[in-house]
C-alpha cells in the first residue's frame, strides 16, 4: 500500500484506466495539487446514439424488439419506456391487466439487476474484496444467496418475455401472448425462499461501514399514479417540486455535449445536477413502499430519505425485498389479459414514455408518420443523467479524504462510481476510471 | 419449473453483443452450429450478464464457450483454452463489456463447483467493436475455424 501522501506540499495523479465491476468500460480522472481537487472527469468513449440512428425509418411495432438490444442488463426498461412513447403516439393508454403484467416482468428485471449489483459488484466493496470471487471463499452462502435470487428474476422474464435475455413476448400494446395463471403458479416458491433471504440481506448491509459522505442532492424519480412505488411508470417528480408529464421533460431538463466524453450530460434547463435511482426513489416515493419493506429499512437505519451514496447498497436491498414482495402480489392478484394487446393505430405525432430502470428514470420520445414508420428517436438513459452528480461526489469525497493513501482513495473512488450501478452499455457502450494526482 | 439445460450432456454458449462489430463472433458461431441439425449439443447464444453462464451449464459435463478476445494477437487468431482446472490467462479477464466478464464467470463456479468437468473456451481475436460495425473479414474466417473445430471437440462429424 502507498503511504499518504501530504496533502498539501506534494500534488497527486490517480489514473484507473478500466473501471472494474462496472457495466461497460469506461475511465476516471482525478487531478490533485497542493491540497485542492482540480479536475474530476469522467469519459466514456464510445459513440452513444447508434440506437436511435437505427431506430429512424423503422417501424414503430419494432421499437420494444431493438430498443431490448441496448442492454443486457436492463432489457425490460427500454422496452417497457419505448411501449409508453409509442402507446402516447398512438393516442393510447394501456391499462389494467395488461399494465399489471408489464409491472410483473419489471420486477422481474428489478430483481435481477438488483441482485446482481448489491451481491456481486457493490458488496466485496464494502468486506473488501477485490471481486465477487475473492469473496465467494469466505462467503459462499452471500454468493449463493444472489445466483438464487437472480434466477426467481430471471424465471419470471422467462415466463412472462419468452426468454431470458432480450425479452421477445412485450409488443407495442402489451405482448404477444400473457402467460396462464398456472404457468405463473411455479415462481412463487422460489420468490418467497428469496423473499426471506432478502429480509437477511437488508439486515446485513445495515452492519457494513458506510464512508462518511452526504450531499444535498436534487432527486428525481417517477410518481406512480396509483400511489405504488414508481416502476412501469409515471409522472416525474422531484425534490425541488417538481412534477411534470413525461411530454414535458424537454421543458425542464437538457442534454449536452461535455468535451471529455463520449456521452451526454444530463442537467435541469435552468441549473444543476439531479441523481436518478435507488436513492431518489427511495426518498420521493417512501410511502409506495410495502409495510414490510418500510420496517425493513426503518430496522436497518435509514430515515424516509437517504443521503449518503454509499447507503445506496442498503436502499437497493429494501428496493429488492419490495421487488420480490411486489412480484408475489402481481402474481397473486393476476388476471389473463384477453386480450393481451390493445390494438394501436399510428397516426402521424410525437410520443413520450418514461419507467424506472434498476438505475434510475429512463425516457424515451418518438415522432412517427401516419404510416408508422419512426421520424425520429431519442433515449435518455439513467446513467447520462446521473453522470454530473458522480463527478460531482467524486470531487467532494476526494477534497474530504485526501489524507487517504492513493491505493485507498482509488478503491473508495471506484466504489463511490459503483453507488450508481452505472450502466455504461446505457450511457454509451463503454465507460473505464482514471484517478490523478500530478 | 423445468430446467432447460438439464438435459444437456455438451453446451455450446457464444457470447457476444450483435451490434458491436467483432464482439458478434461468439454469437455467430452458436448460430451455425444450431443450424447444423445434427448436433447433439445444447446451443445458446448469450447476450445477457455472463453471471446466468452459471445456470446455463450447470448440468453439463462439456462446457464449449466462443467468445471474442482482445489478447494482443492478430486480428482472427483463434486460441483455445482448457479452463477446466486453471483460470483463463490474466490478459484476458476483465476485458468483456458485460457486468461479469466470461474469465470471472468461470472462476465463480469453479469457487461455487458449479463448474462443467471440462469447460473449454475459444477465443477468437477482435479488432473493431463499433456500435454498428461488420465483421472484419480475418474474424469471418475465424468463425469458420471455430466451427470446424468446435465440431470435433463435440466428436460430432461435421
């Protein structure tokens, strides 16, 4: 290990040239000098907008199939969003059981992007591990317990989307064929064994040491219209007040160019960041949550907001067990849609969605002719919006630990990025970290 | 419910991201294979978290994964590893665009024995992985190479 540095005579340079446990690849750079962060970057390399430029010409009915392609881990997500911009084009909204069953197959995902994040990228973090591997040795059971969560998520994307990766049953108005109450029926053990397991989890990140880090963070997360926590949809909504259609997101946020990276930058018209995720739902949407998972979270420390990023690892486990517990009630409560899409007739205008990713608001807008085809597409992904309030806990979290040695500035550093679950395969297709002291 | 995979004496998994040049191998290769009616091997191709690779060979006994590399070699070269006893080369961990990478895959179940008896992986050398490339052509051979040979390792007559 490095000894410290002194902070004030001497500057520093820390460079992570690939960012691990992170989705993607992608590179941090912090510079250091006398005492003072200079400069913290965060690039991305590769080119963001493929997708949409793929989506022009094509027909609105394939928006759910190649948006799917843009993440492995978050497939539903766009589906889901593109869904609710074509459905709004169409001059449709789709309700009832149908939206029930959207609801169900993202938790589906909820649950496997939460599982896979808090076991194996966030926790050997925080019992200092190098990787999930390292930490399977003297944790077996912890790795164990998310391969079995990960796969209830997983077999409930297989039964209602037709396969485990990139879902193919969710079609513009719903899906193609809903599943049967009996074809259901063998999800809920494994749901409820993870439901337990998950009880234990929440618990257990409440014992892990927490960096002492809080900002004042603008936060923004949908609102559900039927007072649930925000997931399939919504309005948007924020700390500061506001709360606007998902038609109205061009009025109050901007994407730009930043020159260090590849991605768009998210930021509110008239200002600053905002963070998108666990954390903002969380504090915006408290009482959507279920009793057990409030308790859950009451019992592992957090008040009805959290702010310190590093807590997000608790926040995800209590998203996770409200996952599942939403999951079971969907599934207890579900009826067959018959049938399982409203018909949609494309006529010639703009459409706007919006859901929750595991990571946080994903948007997307369509402007369609009358024949269907897609004018134009635009995807803002959670990551992009989150990229600002990262710099910018970065550059408060190295200002107040410079006393740390470059080893342990660069390891806390790469976990103050993993407090987002940055989906880089989102942001763009690559992200890698860069530490700097020079 | 119904393991898909439970049946299988031989998986063939390629990995890779279809829209991203050379990462697309992986994927191609699973494809030819599957179309070659005769074979006997359970084929996915896998777009999603390598993480699920753990549930997807769990009941086999042969583990053939096709991914693309960035080992340093020519562009097209095809390795192949044995990892049924000892980990992937360094140089090639942590080189995937996935959550968990192939190489990490791997060594998680050989920690959890959720590993194939024998688990071999063939590698095949990328070069360009732009959103919306096509294949350079050293990497079509290479599909073809990968094909003929994972078909012996099968000891299927191709």
């Amino acid at each position: 290990m490095t000894p410290p540095l002194e902070p004030r005579t001497r500057s520093r340079r820390i460079r992570t040239d690939a960012l691990a446990r992170v989705e993607g690849e992608g590179a941090m750079n912090v510079r250091v000098r006398d005492g003072e962060v200079l400069e913290v970057q965060l690039r991305i390399y590769e080119p963001p907008r493929f997708f949409e430029a793929l989506l022009r010409g094509r027909s609105y009915t394939e928006v759910p199939d190649i948006t799917a392609r843009i993440c492995g881990i978050c497939p539903v997500a766009y589906q889901t969003s593109g869904c609710l911009a074509i459905e709004q084009a169409c001059g449709t909204t789709v309700d009832g059981p149908i939206r029930e069953l959207r609801r169900l197959m993202y938790c589906g995902e909820w649950i496997e992007s939460h599982a896979l994040h808090l076991y194996m990228l966030h926790a050997p973090d925080f019992l200092g591990y190098e990787s999930a591997i390292h930490m399977a040795a003297d944790h077996r059971e912890l790795v164990e317990r998310a391969l079995a969560t990960r796969k209830a998520g997983n077999q409930l994307l297989i039964a209602i989307g037709g396969r485990a990766e990139h879902p193919i049953n969710p079609r513009t108005g719903g899906f193609y064929r809903a599943p049967t109450r009996d074809e259901l029926a063998p999800l809920v053990e494994p749901l409820q064994r993870a439901l337990e397991a998950t009880l234990d989890t929440v618990a257990l990140t409440a014992t892990l040491t927490m960096p002492d880090f809080e900002r004042d963070y603008e936060f923004v997360a949908l609102r559900d219209d039927d007072g649930r926590y925000p997931i399939d949809r919504g309005r948007i909504v924020s700390s500061g007040g506001l709360d606007i259609p998902a038609e109205a997101f061009d009025d109050h946020f901007v994407e730009e160019q930043v020159a260090h990276s590849n991605a768009l930058h998210s930021r509110f018209r008239d200002g600053g960041s905002y963070m998108v995720g666990p954390m903002a739902r969380y504090s915006l949407a408290f009482d959507g949550l279920s009793p057990l998972a409030r308790d859950a979270a009451r019992e592992a420390g957090l008040g009805p907001t959290c702010r310190n990023p590093f807590q997000s690892i608790v926040v995800r486990a209590v998203e996770l067990l409200y996952a599942i517990e939403e999951a079971l009630r969907l599934i207890e409560a579900y009826e067959q849609p018959d049938p399982p899409a409203v018909a949609l007739e494309p006529r010639d205008g703009v459409g706007c969605g919006v859901s929750e990713a595991p990571r946080g608001i994903l948007w997307h807008r369509y402007e369609i002719d009358a024949s269907g085809a897609i004018r134009d597409a635009r995807i803002v992904p959670p990551t992009s919006q989150n990229q600002r309030a990262i710099e910018e806990d970065l550059r408060g979290f190295v200002a107040g630990h410079l006393d740390l040695s470059d080893d342990e500035l660069q390891w806390q550093c790469e976990q103050a990025i993993r407090n987002y679950d940055p989906c880089i395969s989102c942001a763009t297709h690559f992200l890698k970290l860069d530490i700097e002291r020079a | 419910m119904p393991n898909a995979f439970s049946r299988a004496g031989a998986v063939v998994i390629g990995v890779g991201n279809e829209f991203r040049g050379d990462d697309a191998a992986g994927l191609i290769v699973a494809r030819r294979l599957r179309e070659q009616a005769s074979t006997q091997a359970v084929v996915l191709d896998w777009e999603a978290d390598p993480a699920g690779l753990l549930e997807a060979w769990m009941d086999a006994n042969l583990a053939i994964v096709v991914d693309t590399v960035v080992s340093g070699a020519e562009p097209g070269t095809v390795q192949r590893f044995d990892a049924s006893t000892v980990p992937l080369p360094a140089r090639l961990a942590g080189s995937s665009t996935h959550a968990l990478g192939v190489a990490e895959a791997i060594e998680l179940a050989r920690a959890l024995d959720r590993l194939p008896g024998r688990t071999i992986v063939y590698g095949i050398e990328g070069s360009s992985f732009s959103a919306g490339a096509a294949l350079d052509p050293t990497v079509e051979r290479a599909i073809d190479e990968t094909l003929t040979r994972v078909v012996a390792e099968l000891g299927e007559r191709p």
